[in-house]
C-alpha cells in the first residue's frame, strides 16, 4: 500500500467536533439519515469560508480540520466542483464513511475556530 496521502479539510460545527473529540480525534461520526454524503474539501481557505459563514451562523461556532487520507483510497472518487475552482470537494456516500475514516492517517486536527 502507498504511503502517499492527500491534505483534506472539513469544517464542522461544535457537535460534530465533539464527535470526533470522543474518537481521539481519529474519525469522523456517522452521517445522519438526511446527509447521504459526506463532504470533505480540497482547501483550507474554502473550509474557512463554510465554517465561518454557515457554521457559526447555524451553531454559534465553526471549526477547520484538517487531516490526511491515502491517495490511493481517494483515487476511487472524483473531485467535484461545488460551485467554481475555489469551490473543491470529494463527494463520499455515507455508507463509505467507514472505509474513508480507515484510509485517514494521523489525527484530525483543529486549525482554526470562529468566532
């Protein structure tokens, strides 16, 4: 298997944090019945843009992580564009979540927090 991985981000509001702070922060948590997907990004500046002007506005907080995934786990999945180049996303179907989580290497790291 490589050891090559790919830098992901994912903004999160507080409750899903805490999910993933029960985790050691090594996974994130199942999606619920109404996200069949699960959305992590291509940069950190476009999960700054989703934590800090839905996230806070929906749950008084947002949260940037940040985390690796193996390349080869990714290269299944197509990037998509959620609205411009700035805009980039990988879209992994809920019932993925399992594999996806066991193809991250390392913890999931918090980068940044708003307000």
């Amino acid at each position: 298997m490589s050891d090559e991985t790919v830098t992901l981000w994912r903004p999160v509001g507080p409750k899903e944090l805490e999910l993933i702070e029960a985790t050691g922060f090594r996974t994130f948590p199942p999606r619920l019945p109404d996200q069949p997907i699960f959305y992590p990004v291509l940069t950190e500046d476009y999960a700054v843009k989703i934590a800090r002007d839905w996230n806070v506005p929906a749950s008084g907080a947002g949260f940037v992580t940040r985390f690796r995934v193996r390349k080869t786990f990714l290269d299944s999945y197509a990037v998509q564009d959620a609205g411009g180049r700035a805009h980039l996303e990988y879209w992994i179907p809920a019932e993925d979540l399992d594999a996806f989580n066991a193809a991250i290497v390392g913890k999931i790291e918090v980068v940044q927090r708003f307000p």
